[in-house]
C-alpha cells in the first residue's frame, strides 16, 4: 500500500522541517510548500491526502487558500488540518465552515499532531464543509 501523502503549507521553513520529520517518521509521504498560491499549483497537479495550513502566510492567506480549495472540492477531495499560531473560536469555526477538518494551535505536541493526523485520514472522505444543503453542493 503506498504512503498516504501529505502537503505541508507554512511559510516558516523550520517549521515544515519539524513537521515533516514527525509525519515521515510515522510513515506518511510529505512534499511541502511556503505559501498559498504553491500549495495551490501542487494540490492541481498532484492532490495529496491532506493539507496541514497554516494561515497567517504572504502572497495568499490559508483562509484564500482554504476558499480556493473549496471551490474545487470536486476534483480534489483534499482534507485540511488548520495548523496556526492565530487562532480564535471564531476563525476556527470560519475554518470549519470552509471545510477544515480539525484545527491545531501551534506550538503543538508532535503526538498531537499524529493523532490528527491519523484521525482525519480514516475519516471516509472529505467534506465540503459544515451546515451545507444539496443545492450548494
């Protein structure tokens, strides 16, 4: 079975180091990008798994990101975990709404990390977001 694959998005470099050592040490295949408009040019040509988002990026915020991303959930049922030192009970719920999956405050636990990793991945497919009726979808 080949190596689920995961698309780091963060404009800090260390922290896509640290995250894909945790995630590669766990199995998963993970490419990396350092903004929004790269992770859209890699989520077009090779849709990973997940996404792990940061939002708070230059060139394009993970909430655009997130926005795009849903506009094309058709053909690329990406899952998204928002991973971000920014985070509110309301961007968190705006984020859901969007699609995200969960939402992860940095700094975080690397296990932390693992087990929503691994818990979003079993999920049986990706939705396009939450409170959303057959007209919209």
């Amino acid at each position: 079975m080949e190596a689920q694959s995961i698309l780091v998005v963060d404009d800090e470099v260390n922290i896509r180091n640290l995250v894909r050592m945790c995630l590669e040490s766990s199995g998963y295949r993970v490419r990396q990008a350092a903004n929004g408009s790269e992770a859209l040019e890699q989520i077009c040509n090779e849709a990973p798994d997940l996404v792990l988002l940061d939002l708070a990026m230059p060139v394009m915020d993970g909430m655009t990101v997130l926005a795009e991303m849903r506009s094309m959930w058709f053909r690329y049922p990406t899952r998204v975990i928002v991973v971000t030192a920014h985070g509110s009970v309301k961007t968190a719920i705006h984020a859901i709404r969007l699609g995200a999956s969960d939402f992860l405050e940095k700094p975080f636990v690397p296990e932390d990390l693992r087990l929503s990793v691994a818990s979003v991945l079993r999920e049986s497919s990706p939705t396009p977001g939450v409170g959303e009726g057959y007209a919209e979808v």
